[in-house]
C-alpha cells in the first residue's frame, strides 16, 4: 500500500475540484433522501438525548419554522417521542454552520462541482442577533427565517438562474488576498459575492424595496458567503473521499457534543469523542461558563485548507478570535506540518504566497501530536440563547489515533 | 519657532478631518472658480509647450467631450493659441488620478469634512482599459465618458442624495484591514463602496437594465472609489495647510512633467523638479521605453499617510507593481523614518495594528535622504495611447531641499 500516493490522489482530487454555486431551492427538492420529518444537523450522528442546549434549540426552531410543532412544548415532545429522524448534514452531501440545523423546507444553495460530478448543499445565512443557528428559536428568529426563505430566498433564486454559476474557488482565492480566512472570517468574500449578485438582483427583482432589503442585508452581513463557501469546501472534501489507502481527513464536524472525522480511505466510519469548549474572546456579559462545547460543520474549511489552516492570511481576526497577528501566521506555519500540500488554488500573500497547508495526515497528527486549528464561533450552552463570542478550538486527539488504529486494522499493517 | 509642536498641530488636524462623501455635481456648479474654458489637471502649474503626451491626451478629450473642439487638430489649435486656461487641480480644492483633467461639465464628487469645515472634489473613475486619465480620447474612451456623466451620474448622484454620506475615512480603514493600501489597490475599499451604495442604487433606479449596468460598472472596477478616496485624502491633507511653522508636506503631485510638493507652513508656493519614471511591472508588449516620467494627484494619498506608506497592509500588491512582501511591508517601515506621527484611524493589522506612517517631515526626508514611497500606474508617453504598467517612484529630492531653504528664509532659521 503506497499511502503516500493514495495520500496525493486524495488532495489532488480536493484541489481539482471545482465548486460552483449554481443555483437556490427547497431542501426536499435537490438534498436525496430528505423527507418531512427530518431533521439534519452538524457533526456527526448524535440522538436527542445526548444533544446540546444550541443543536436543541435549533431542532426545535426547525420543527416550529416547519409548522410541524405548535409551540416549543410540542416539539420537545416529538423530539422525545422520536417522531423525528436526525442525520448528520454530512450524510446527505450538506453542511450547515453551528447547530446547522436543515429541515424540508428551507431553501438551500446548489453548488456543483464539473470537474468529479459531485454536489454539495448548505442552508441560508441568518446574519448576527439571534439565530438559529445559535440555538435562538423565538418569533423574530422564526420571522427572519421565513423572510429569508421567501423574499431573500426568491430574489438570489431568480438571480442565480440569470448567472452562469459563480465560481466559488476562484472568489475564495481572491478573498484570501483580501484578509479573509474563509471561515471567521468571509468579509471580503461576502463582498465579492455582492459584487456578483448585485446586477443580478438588479434585473430580476420586481419590487425596488424589496431588492434594497435583499442588497442591505447581504452586504451587511459579513458571513454571507460562508454558507455556500462550506458548501464549497465540502464539494472539494468529498471529491477526495474514498481514495483507497488514503490517510487523509475528509470531514471534520461537530454536533456541540462531540467532534467527528472521517478519513478518506476508511469509508463511511465516524470517530468521534467529546468536543472542548473553544478559547477566544467573548461578547460582553458573557464567559466561557457560558460556553457550548464546539459546534458545527464549518470545520469543513479547515478540511479543505481554509479557516484556521489560512490564518497568515488574514491578521485583522485576531480583533475577533484572540491573539496576535504572530500567532494567525504561525497556526498556519504549524499545519504545514500535519498536510500533505500546499494548495495550488489557495495561496497567502504575507507567506510570499504559498499555497496553504492542505489535505490533513492523521498519520502525522498522530506522530506529531499536533492537532488541526480551528477558527470557531461559540454557542451559549442553553437552548434559545445564541452567540456569546468566538475563538480556537482543536480536535480530540483521540480521535486521529482511533482513526489511525482502524486504517491499520482495515488495511492489515 | 517650535517646529516640532506646528508639526503635531498640522498632523493632528489632518487625523481628526472626517471626510464625508456626500454628493455629486457638475464641476460647474460646486468648484468654486471653474469655468468652461478652464482645464484643471494633476500636479504642479505647467503650460501646454511643457506638457507631456498623456496630459495633452487628457486636454484634448476633455476639450471634445466638451464640444469645444470638433476634432483633435481644432483642440491643439486652441490650446496652443492660448484659448483655454489651465490651472492645477489643487488649486481649486480638486484631485484627479494621472492626467487628472477636469472639466466644467464633468460630474465630480462632493466630500465634506465637518471637523475643518473644509471641501474636497474629484472626477469619476473610469476603469480600465482606454481611458482620458491615461491620455486616451479616442471615440470609445469620450463614448464611456458620456456614459459615466449621465447614466452612472444621474443614478449616483441620486443615490447619494438619499444617503447620509459616506465616511471615506472609517471605510479607508476598514479597508486597509483587506488588504489595500489605498492607492493602488483599491479593491476592498471598493466593495466596500458598493456594498453602501447598492441599497441606495435599489431604491432610486428607475430602469433595471441601466440599474445592473451601473451595479456591474461599479463592481468590476477595482479603482471605483479611487477617486473620492483621493478627494477625502485631499481633505484631510487640505486640513494640515497652513500651519505656521509646520514642515509637514500637505500636497504631493505630479503633472507628467514636474514633481511638485507644497508644505503647511509654506503658503501656497510649489516646490517642483522633473519627475521620474517609475520602476514597475509593464503590461505585455510594453517597456519602461513607452514609460511617461510620474503623472498625477494620486501622491496625495501618500501624503495623507497611505499608499505607499501602507504598502505592508497590502502584500498582494507586489504582483501589481513589483516586490515581494517583504519589500512591501520594509517600505511601510521606512516610512516612519520621514513622518511624525503614526495614524490614529488608519491601522495595519500585520504590524500588530500599528499606525500608518503620516505627516511628511521635509527635515527628515532631507535630513535622512529618505524620500517617500509612492505607488503609481504607468503611462504611456504618447498622448491617446493608455496605461502601460504599475511600479513605484519616489519624488526628486531636491524638491524637499528647495522647500527646506524656503523655510529657512521665510522663517529666518
């Protein structure tokens, strides 16, 4: 078994992806499989009794913008009675930021990637405030939604079928040039975004205010594009997913009570143990007392060579996420160590623009004892409440080792 | 005479200026002294005899978008008889990039600085391609100068009308947190621009076709808000004039010929000398043969305290005008060698947020031998012709020393 070359195929396949975002629609229309009762969440697979305060309030958020449950009574009893099924996003080709809660309705961005045929998808950004990907669930959560659904969500529909897709590795490569990281920070990437959306909002919207509510918002939020850049590097991980021998990771996820990978070469298999609560900066008020353990997909950027991986990019988040700007350039010098390339797509202007470190090596995770960095929002730990800062978070250990013990066990070495 | 304390004076108003963008209007109507048979152009006084190519280039297109020539021989002729008056821009609180002409009827942005009470104007930026400020004027260049003045004119100006202003200076700011320095790499600093203007563009369009013309102009023009940037860069400048005693430069230009300087406590005296051509990258098929020596008011970003003097808040630019990173942020670190204060407003995360380099000290530029770092394009020499490259220059520096003796006599040192 050449692991090596399993390894370059692997990352190969990852960098020669090609994620475009082409289009918007319900959930129960493009996800395979999704159905009324199903909820899909971040992380790896996890029941109601043993989910989160954030992932609960999201669940129960879905079940009310659903009109599956009448109040938040009823749709804790559901969720109890087991009248509703929970899946991992990830099983069903989707990603969805903190609690990443994607119920049937919902509309969800389409990205494809021509270059290995796959597709991804990823529910809508909701801004800052309340929520529900914060676990937030009360009617101006429930408002926004429905807002986003329709108006926002009819207008980018209409403006997307007018695009000829919008390559999302091409913005994501600019954006790192621009001080973004591409996961706490997407603030040039949302403008870019804009910039591509804004003339096409302009000539299918119908209502002038309308179309001012939908520009406002997109360009107010600096995580706009984050949903379907997830969607992106999830497009780009699974596309070095199942390469025979491969000791790369191709998922990194979290439920708000355990962390979970995959490996590329180890199938479908999950390993998972409990998730830390992230160090970093909090909102005022707030302590890391009040802190949800991890939470999340959006680790799907560090998995592709983003977020936490491209932190040399982009010094200005230290304001947000703690530390110096020494500190961002040597998270990124320091997972150069556990990768198996630098991405040919991807560079970093401060590092004389090398590629960023890509494609994770549990092997070298395991020998070195060096864990991925993980740029991170952080979840008040009760249902209902929503965000109360950001910061740094990495994975169990243990779970690169128990990875590592199964590839020996599968692969006889 | 306490230099030292003039000069804090003289800096501390340029800070504390807050040029707000607030309108649109023909140069006409709000540049107080303009007329139709003025041509305002970038840098030190010059006559037609000395003009350069790309500076004829500019009188030439702005005299037949006028309609006071009918062709190309009919304006030399003019010019050459004396029928049209020059003046520089600075002279009527106006800035242009390169050729910088400027022309009753154009459109030009309105900034007002509430702290001094004083105004700053500047022309629309035109992208790329042929374009006047380069000395193009052939018929597609006068073509889109229609096109700017009335279609993206009359949506602006209405935009405009309906916002509160934009603050240049926090969006400057914001921007040099994405990578600009805010000179040649205005690219965030745009979107920024957009992403404010956008809603407003929503609302007051009457004609979505015209609307996504102007959304899409806007968007892929990475030197969109170059222009009312360097007006606001004018206004702060403008703030620091005239401070008795004080050796910080206010103006900064160059006219394609002549490098000229003004200092605060110098009155309205220009300190020029032939100017350089710039070191840089050429487009394909050019060389630093077809290089016009330095054109336009841009520098007065430089004197303002960014530009070239931010260069390590933007290590992307290299691949624009030549470098490396490194050499990017050694510029900005050697900036601080010739300036008196570090900006309280304009901060460079990649030097743990340190402030930019601002308020040119004449003493220490002569004194250190130091002169300041300018960003630039590069234009051809021969009028019509158009961008050639991007590099670097830095103003002769005999111009300081000049302005030194001047100082001495003036104030009897």
């Amino acid at each position: 078994m050449d692991i090596d070359a399993a390894n370059q195929t692997a990352v190969e396949q990852m960098m020669s992806a090609r994620p475009m975002l082409t289009g918007l629609a319900p959930a129960r229309e493009v996800i395979r499989g999704m159905k009324d009762n199903l909820i899909l969440h971040a992380g790896p697979p996890i029941g109601w009794p043993r989910m989160s305060g954030p992932l609960r309030g999201g669940v129960i958020g879905a079940l009310l913008f659903e009109g599956l449950a009448k109040d938040e009574k009823a749709a804790i009893r559901m969720a109890e009675a087991g009248e509703i099924e929970f899946a991992p996003c990830h099983h069903y080709q989707t990603v969805g930021p903190m609690a990443g809660v994607t119920s049937a309705s919902m509309e969800v961005y389409v990205i494809e990637n021509p270059t290995q045929g796959n597709k991804a998808f990823s529910n809508l950004n909701e801004g800052y405030g309340k929520v529900l990907r914060y676990g937030a669930y009360s009617p101006e959560v429930l408002k926004k939604l429905h807002w986003m659904n329709d108006t926002l969500g009819s207008i980018l529909k209409a403006a997307l079928a007018e695009s000829q897709g919008i390559d999302l590795r091409a913005l994501l490569a600019e954006a790192l040039h621009m001080g973004d990281e591409g996961h706490n920070r997407n603030k040039a990437a949302s403008l870019l975004y804009l910039k591509q959306l804004a003339p096409l909002v302009a000539r299918v919207a119908k209502d002038p205010g309308l179309e001012a509510e939908v520009l406002q918002f997109l360009g107010d939020n600096a995580l706009s594009v984050l949903n379907p850049v997830m969607a992106a590097c999830k497009a780009m991980a699974d596309a070095a997913h199942g390469v025979a021998g491969s000791t790369i990771v191709s998922a990194m996820a979290r439920n708000g009570t355990d962390f979970g990978i995959r490996v590329s070469g180890l199938g479908e298999a999950w390993f998972t143990a409990p998730a830390d609560i992230p160090r970093g900066l909090y909102f005022p008020g707030f302590t890391s007392e009040d802190a949800n353990p991890d939470i999340g997909d959006s680790t799907i950027t560090e998995t592709a060579g983003i977020g936490g991986f491209a932190m040399a990019a982009a010094p200005a988040i230290v304001a947000f996420v703690s530390g110096s700007p020494q500190d961002a350039t040597n998270a990124t010098l320091e997972m150069y160590e556990i990768t198996v390339a630098e991405h040919r797509h991807f560079t970093i202007p401060a590092l004389d623009f090398r590629g960023t470190p890509t494609g994770i090596d549990i092997r070298k995770v395991v020998e070195l004892g060096i864990t991925p960095r993980v740029n991170t929002g952080i979840a008040h730990k009760d249902p209902g409440v929503g965000q109360v800062g950001a910061g740094l978070v990495r994975p169990p250990k243990e779970i690169f080792e128990q990875a590592l013990i199964a590839y020996a066990e599968k692969y006889g070495l």
